[in-house]
C-alpha cells in the first residue's frame, strides 16, 4: 500500500500544457496566496515568474523568493531520484542512486520491522505545509490513520505564532496590506518584507505622502 501512494505521478495521460504567459496561484502556504504570471516554456520547463498584473493585490510585484523559482526549479543540482545514505567513517559523499521502486520496497520494509519490533506509534510521518497543496499535504493522513502511526498536533512551527496571536490579539488576522498607502506609521517587528512580501510595502512606496525611516535592518 505504501508502494502504491508513494509512487511518483505517472506523465502519461496530463492533457497537453499551454505554453505562454500563463496564470497561477503561488504554491507556498503564505497568508498572501499570490496571484502570478507564469511564463510556461514547455511541458517541463518555466521561465520568469510575475506577480499577476491584473491583480491589485500584486499588481505585477512578487516577493524575491518567488520571482526566482525559475533557478531553484530547474537547477542542475536539485534532487531527481531517491538517495540512499551509504555514509561509513570518511567518506564525504555519503549517497547512492537508487531506483523509485528500490527506495518503496526499502521504506516499506523498514516501516514494517520498526512497526513490528516497537509497534506503530514508533513511526512519526512528519509533515508540515510551505509548498504543499492540501491534497499533497493531507493526503499523508491517510497513511497514518490506517497504520496507526504517531500523530501530531498540526504543526511545530505556527503554533506558538498562532497562540500569540490569539492572546494578544484576540485572533488570527491583520489589516489588508494594501491599507498600508493610508497608514501614518508603519512597524515592522521581526519580519522582512523586502524577500518574502515585496508587494506589501508597495502600495506604501506608491502613496504622494510615504516617507520611509528605516530604524533597524531589513
Ligand atoms: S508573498 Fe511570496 S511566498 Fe507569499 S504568497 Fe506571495 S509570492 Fe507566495
């Protein structure tokens, strides 16, 4: 069963990709949920990445991290096939290539003695969002509902973010960022919206009365 839910998506039987400029929702798990413009250059290949212009919420502007998923995406070194660690004392390299199948059989099997000699609730699936669907994120549940694996309270990295939220706040929002063109004064605790939410402070630049202080580092 294992075998069967992790194997890779067969490339067979996808309609046929338009190439062009094409619309797209950015895949990470940010509040924002950007609207882009995506050139498609083939089946298997993206060029640049625009916030969508038609959008005044992006307005043509995306958060740097987005705008170069181009080169994180189609780079030489990113990982194509499973690795299994071979690491002994001195070697550097560490991994061997090995077949999808190869590596299924292998985390079966080994899912199987652990749930045998310690019982299931010896196996955590951890996962947690940032660039997954729901049906990528999610789908994982269905493999520790049916094994009895262990469970986790969601996630271990926006809990404490949320419980702050609600005990200062009261709850989880905050103001539409395009508000920000009217705002006398703006603070930015702890975060940097220069990489990861241009588009926020761009209604603010656009504004006849912004003047920027910057008091701390960006
Ligand atoms: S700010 Fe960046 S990461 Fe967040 S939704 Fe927009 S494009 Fe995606």
């Amino acid at each position: 069963m294992l075998k069967n839910m992790l194997k890779p998506p067969l490339a067979s039987g996808r309609a046929p990709l338009q190439t062009g400029r094409m619309p797209s929702t950015c895949p990470h798990d940010c509040p924002s949920c950007c609207s882009l413009d995506v050139d498609v250059l083939s089946q298997t290949e993206i060029g640049r990445i625009y916030g969508a212009r038609d959008q005044d919420y992006t307005a043509g502007v995306i958060c740097a991290k987005v705008a170069r998923y181009q080169e994180r995406v189609h780079h030489p070194d990113r990982l194509t096939t499973p690795l299994i660690q071979t690491r002994t004392k001195g070697d550097r390299q560490g991994f061997r290539p090995l077949s999808w199948d190869d590596a299924l059989e292998h985390l079966s099997e080994r899912f199987r003695d652990i749930a045998d000699q310690h019982g299931p609730e010896a196996i955590w699936p951890y996962y947690y969002a940032g660039t997954m669907g729901h049906v990528m994120r999610d789908g994982l549940q269905r493999l520790r509902h049916i094994m009895g694996y262990s469970r986790q309270h969601n996630s271990i990295c926006t809990s404490l973010v949320q419980a702050g939220w609600k005990a200062a706040v009261g709850a989880i929002l905050g103001p539409d960022p395009r508000e920000m063109a009217e705002s006398d004064l703006i603070v930015v605790w702890g975060g940097q919206p220069c990489p990861y939410a241009s588009q926020c402070h761009d209604p603010y630049r656009q504004s006849p009365q912004t003047t920027w202080r910057k008091i701390g580092r960006c």
